[in-house]
C-alpha cells in the first residue's frame, strides 16, 4: 500500500525502517496465494488428550500468570483459575456486569471474552479483559484492565469501547494479541447479520469505514489510547485505533515470533479465512468473500473473491466451514516438529486445525487433530503442552502431550 494512505508519522517510520510495525508490513506486503481448504484434511494423531479441568461453562479464553495460576473465562461473566492442576470453585470477584444473552439455543455470542495478563504482569498486577456491554438496543465491545492481587480484580478501568453501539447479540470480536512493541491488537466483529442496523445502514458495510470500529483491527496501548505511528494518525474521518479495515468476525487473533500476525474470522455461509494482517490493509468484507450471505443464500457483495486494493486471504476453508476460533503460534519444546505452526480452532468441526505457512506466506501443511467436542480457544501453556478449551454448557480444559508419552 503506498504510504499516502498512512499516517504521516507512520509512514516516514516505516520508508525509514524504524517503525515498529516495518517488519510486519515487510513480510506480509505481496499478495498471498489462498489455499483452498475443501474436503476432509488429513488427520494427525501424534497427540494424546489429558483432563486438566471440567465443569465450566461456555468457557472462552485461557491465560497464564506467572505463577502457574491459569484463568479462565465462563461467557456467562465469571473468572476462574485453576491452581496446581485444580479448578478453584469459588469465581473470582470483582469482574464487571456483562451483558449476556442466549442465541441459538445454549450458545452465546455475547458475554465475557478474553482474559489477557499485561506483558508486564509480574510488576503491575495488571489483568485485561473484553467483553459485552450495553443493552439489547445499544450494546459494544469494551476493553478493560484491573489489577489482581491473586483473589479478586480491583481498581477496574474501562480503556476502550467500540465508537457504535448496536442492537441485538451479534459479532463482538473481543481477541487480544500482544505486540513486541507493548502495544495490543483487538479484533472487532462487524456488529451482526442483516437486517442489523447500525446508525441507519447495515451493520456490516462500518467495516469497510474508517470512522467506525466496527469490523476492524485496532491497535493501542496499554493504556487503551492510539500509539502516534498507527497507520491512520492524522487522517481526516479516520479513527486513531484503526490498524486493519474489511473484517467481519474475527475469532483467532496470534503473532508469530518472526513478527507476522496472523487472524482467524468467520465467513457467512462458507469462506472461513486465515489471514496476514499488516497495518492499513483492506480485508475485503462485505465487498469481496469466498462465502454466501444468510439472506437468502445470495452471494455478498460483488460476487467476487478478490479485488484491487484487498488483501486475499492465505487460507480460505471453502465450502465447507470450521467455526474458527482461538488462534496460536507454537513456539514450545513438547512438540519440537510442531515449532512455528500455526494452530486454529473449529467450533463447527470440533477440531484444530495445524496449518504451516512458509517464509513466503504460502500454506504448505493443513491438517485436523480432531477433539470431539467445540472448540473455543487453543493455547501454548508455560510447559510447553497445547491446552484447549471446548465451547459447551459443561466445558473443559485440557492438555495435549505427545502420543509417545503413552508408552
């Protein structure tokens, strides 16, 4: 993208080479070749499956603290940890209301998101959390931290809240990955199906307007205010926030130790995508998708799967959908030939997903490692094992070890 449509303080940075962000926008500049996921991968079953916690519902998000503590997110508002291998069954206090309605029988699309440790966590105690607020006419995402003193949140402040409110129980986002920099990325969905309307229009077409956090990226700091090297600081009827533009749900959300950020996001019907983020870049919805619209099964917006200016996807699974979910960059030692994969789960195929992306953003491996149940989120536990958690009324948490471990 020519840098007349960036920010000018992020574009000298990054002719210059010295933004931060310059290596994510190098390495993800070309225009990936998608691969098309259709048909029935092949399956691994280098793995084992070990219960590390049952019993919790719709859980959602995993985290780390220093200490071995894991927290879990329930979608119905609660924050648990589980400590020495063992679900504490008293919810931690201090977590704030969250709006929360059924949808589609017990499944939940509003509620509590993600819970995401400061990089800093061992000195500033700091706990950041997404979630649903609002009411069923005039509901957003909103981004808060709190400090944890290992019992209870407290000093909770609301950093960020999408620019729009909207009716009904659709689409939230609410996945955080942390940058090298200390900046954090939140994916935000695009606010739900027609005939959901925001502001007079549909729901949808905010994703492709800058003045709108709806179906974006945003990238902030810390402190939940727009970094100065954003790619749109400056620009008139642009969000300061706004990294990425064109998305439409974006479940999976991970950065690559090489510096690639990748994200994961739900088609319509088909056209599940794995995409390379790079600031300032158009992603395409509701202009361009590989899937059909619910509204009578018509295709979405132009018809077209590609078009100048958007970015294609890397991974497009097409017809058929995986439900993708949380997104991970496995870095441990438990699974050395694993090492730089990228894992997505499926609540739809109740799978994961291993996908190699080579250094020229080509897929070169797609396969499924089936669990069996829905999956949620998929992540990297300090001990180097994949921990996984599944999306059902009486969820679980468990672990992956290698399949030699059984001998």
């Amino acid at each position: 993208m020519h840098p007349v449509f960036l920010g000018a303080a992020f574009a000298a940075a990054l002719l210059a080479g010295t933004s931060p962000l310059a290596q994510a926008q190098g390495q993800a500049a070309a225009q990936p070749t998608t691969f098309q996921a259709a048909g029935d991968p092949l399956l691994n079953f280098d793995y084992r499956q070990v219960a590390v916690a049952e019993g919790l519902e719709h859980p959602w998000s995993i985290a780390w603290l220093p200490d071995g503590t894991a927290l879990v997110t329930e979608r119905p508002g609660r924050l648990r940890a589980i400590r020495n291998g063992r679900l504490d069954p008293t919810p931690i206090a201090g977590t704030p209301p969250v709006l929360v309605a059924a949808e589609r029988g017990l499944i939940f699309q509003s509620g509590l998101f993600e819970v995401s440790p400061h990089p800093n966590f061992a000195q500033n105690r700091l706990l950041y959390i997404t979630y649903a607020h609002g009411t069923q006419a005039d509901n957003r995402l909103r981004l808060a931290r709190a400090t944890f003193d290992g019992q209870r949140l407290s000093n909770l402040q609301v950093l960020f809240e999408v620019s729009q409110g909207k009716p009904e129980f659709q689409h939230y986002g609410g996945r955080i990955a942390w940058m090298p920099d200390g900046t954090l990325l939140l994916g935000i969905g695009d606010a739900g199906n027609p005939p959901v309307m925001v502001e007079g229009r549909l729901a949808r077409l905010n994703a492709q307007d800058l003045n709108s956090h709806i179906g974006k990226i945003v990238r902030l700091r810390d402190d939940g205010t727009a970094p100065p090297d954003n790619p749109h600081v400056g620009r008139q009827g642009a969000r300061p926030e706004v990294f990425s533009i064109g998305h439409r749900h974006i479940q999976g959300l991970a950065v690559h130790p090489d510096g690639r950020i990748f994200a994961t996001e739900h088609g319509p019907l088909g056209g599940d995508e794995l995409n390379l983020i790079r600031p300032a870049a158009n992603y395409g919805w509701p202009v361009v998708t590989w899937g059909r619209d619910y509204a009578g099964a018509a295709q979405v917006g132009t018809g077209q799967r590609s078009a100048p200016g958007m970015v294609d996807p890397v991974l497009v699974w097409q017809p058929s959908v995986i439900g993708a979910s949380g997104l991970m960059i496995y870095t441990g030692d438990k699974f050395p030939n694993w090492r730089g994969n990228i894992f997505a789960g499926g609540l739809a195929t109740q799978d994961i997903r291993r996908i190699v992306v080579n250094s020229d953003n080509v897929v070169t491996t797609h396969e499924s490692m089936r669990i069996g149940q829905r999956v949620r989120d998929v992540r990297q536990g300090p001990d180097g094992f994949v921990y996984v958690l599944t999306d059902e009324i009486h969820g679980r948490v468990f672990r992956l070890e290698p399949a030699a471990a059984t001998n």
